[in-house]
C-alpha cells in the first residue's frame, strides 16, 4: 500500500509496550509519519534498552502505567480519544511466565481485557479507532506439525506464557462478537501473531541473540540450548511494517475487523537455532558456542507459521532473506559496542534501508 503516512499524519496513536523491543521500534517507524504518539507502559523492562539507548522517550508523550490498572488506562483512553492503537504490552518471555505464572496472566490476559474495554468506552462516545492487538505465534495448541499453522488452527498452550496468550485471543474473539458487532460498531479490532522477532536493541533475558550479544561483546563463550529447534525468524522491522500496514489497511476494510493474522517468513524458510548462530559467525568472526544440554523447563522444537492469509488480504510478506537479517541485526549490535554511530542514528538508518528495500520490491 502506498502513501501510508497518509493514515497516521497527525493522527493520535497509542501505543502499549512503547518501552519494549518491538514497541520501541514501532515508535520509531510511526515517528517518520509526523504521528501524535502516546506510550503506556510500567516501565523499562531491560537495562540496557532500545527505549533509552535509542533515546526514544525524546519521541512520545511517555505515560508509565501499569496495564492491569483498568481505572487508569480507561481514563487516558478518555482522555486522548486515539485514532490508533496497538497493543504490545505483555511478559513475553516463556522461562519467566514458569517463574511467575500469576504476574504472566494477569499482564497478557487482564492486561488485554483493559484495552479492551477502554475501546468500549470509545465506542459508547462514538469516537472511531482502529486496534491492532499482539498475541504471539505460540498461542497455537502446536502439534509440530510442518504445514505450518493457520489462523483458524485450534488454540492452546502448555506454559503459562503460551496459554496466556491463547486465552487473550478468546477474549478478543468474544469483544468482538459481544461489543464491536461489524454493523454497529466505531471500534475495529484485529490481532496478530507474529514468529520470533529479532532485530538490534533486544536485552531481554533468555533469549537465543540478545544472550549471545552480551556474552560476545565480552569475549566469552555462549551456552545454546535446543540447537535443533526451528523458529520463523523474522526482523523487527518485518512485524513492525504489518502491523503498520494492516492498522491501515483495517481502517478502510470493514472486512478485516475481527480476524486474526499470522506473520512470519515463508513456511520453507525456518531455520533451526544453530543455523541462526553459525550465520551470525559470518558478520561477527571472532565468536564462540557451546550446547548446553540441560533444560529445566519444555520448548516446542518446531514452530512454523503459514502466512498466506495475510499475502492475500493486506499483500504483506516477508521480503528479507534470512542473511540480509541476520546482517541487519548483528550490524545493530556491533555499532552499538563499538559506538560508531548513534544508536537513535543508527536505527533510522536502518528503517530507512528497508523502506528502501520494500520500494526496491515494490512492495510499498
């Protein structure tokens, strides 16, 4: 879709998560359409972070609040009347929701029940916004299957984090039927369901590239677990452009509301964990590994989504091949560490770049 900025020129967007990995790189991308942005978030939950290296709170009215509080989150709903938003906050992490299984539900499902009913104080007031709602790809019952899961695949989830999120997207399915019936409604509504999203600026803990980054910046050597587990790998920027391009797309096509869409790479380009780190050998030479086969808690082995839904209603796909990725990621890191450039220079450029790339393909 061309001229997307003329969606969200000035429009007011709030944006849940805006502190987080994805949502501070959501920040960034809607920043270059001169948007009125607005973040909701506890706090920043990574030290370091792309929020703050990246200096992204110079670019958004900065509200820290925590998403359970329904009272508050209503009241800035109210008060800002968003034409936008996207919902990304969560505790997104697996090995963490064992730990803390009650903080893990109450944030990804209490936490999406608030937005949502903050949308239904828009709709009794009669103000139009349009909502992009993040779950994950794990929120698939997975069977492991090698087709790779659609979106009307059944639900499920056996950690905590998994489950929570499954059980969001009932609940969005339910506000939907219940309050944003298609024909009366100022509110649409979409979810999506994203593969493993890496990009520069990712801290978080127990995660396959920011572990490595923190450990080779160090010269020390990585422990890998599960090097045969296959994952979507996808670039931030992937996800960040569907979500930007299906929030416009949703804001014309009644059509849209309600449904649920996966993005990720194409089904036959998953690679495994081990693939991942011997091809980020290639941009950062001097680096070591090594498989640590104990694993106190259970992650799927293989993860793979079909994404040809969203191909066909809102022409996205994932147009980086997987070492234009890894590239674009090991290079966030490596200027980081060396202090080249200017981490906030640095990750316009790369938006920059693969606007660039989407134009190339034609794709934008």
């Amino acid at each position: 879709m061309k001229n997307l900025k003329n969606f969200f020129y000035k429009k007011k967007i709030i944006i849940t998560g805006h502190t987080g990995f994805k949502g501070s790189w959501l920040v960034e991308w809607l920043k270059t359409y001169d948007a009125k942005l607005i973040g909701i978030s506890i706090d920043v939950p990574t030290k370091p972070s792309h929020f703050q290296v990246s200096k992204i709170y110079r670019d958004i009215k900065d509200y820290r609040l925590d998403v359970k509080n329904q009272i508050k989150i209503k009241k800035i709903f109210i008060k800002i009347k968003p034409d936008y938003v996207f919902h990304l906050a969560a505790q997104s992490l697996v090995k963490k929701s064992y730990k803390y299984p009650v903080d893990t539900w109450s944030t990804n499902l209490i936490g999406t029940l608030n937005v949502l009913e903050s949308l239904r104080e828009l709709n009794k007031i009669k103000k139009k916004c349009t909502a992009i709602i993040i779950t994950s790809d794990k929120c698939y019952l997975n069977r492991e299957i090698k087709t790779g899961y659609i979106e009307s695949d059944v639900l499920g989830g056996d950690d905590p984090y998994s489950a929570s999120k499954a059980s969001a997207e009932l609940l969005i399915r339910s506000y939907v039927k219940s309050y944003f019936n298609k024909n009366n409604s100022y509110i649409r509504i979409s979810s999506v369901r994203a593969g493993n999203v890496i990009g520069g600026g990712d801290w978080s803990e127990d995660r396959l590239i920011p572990d490595c980054v923190k450990k080779w910046s160090k010269n020390k050597i990585v422990k890998i677990r599960n090097p045969f587990s296959t994952r979507p790998w996808q670039h931030v920027l992937e996800a960040i452009y569907g979500y930007i391009l299906l929030a416009a797309n949703l804001s014309k096509n009644l059509n849209l509301h309600g449904e649920s869409f996966n993005f990720g790479p194409p089904k036959n380009k998953n690679y495994s964990v081990i693939s991942l780190v011997k091809t980020m050998k290639k941009f950062w030479k001097d680096i070591q590994w090594k498989v640590e086969k104990s694993n106190n808690f259970k992650e799927s082995n293989l993860l793979i989504l079909n994404t040809e839904k969203v191909k066909k209603r809102i022409k996205w796909k994932s147009i980086l091949k997987f070492e234009e990725t890894v590239s674009m990621v090991i290079d966030w890191y490596k200027n980081f560490y060396l202090k080249k450039i200017s981490p906030s220079k640095f990750t316009m450029n790369q938006i920059t770049k693969y606007k660039k790339i989407l134009a190339k393909r034609q794709l934008i």
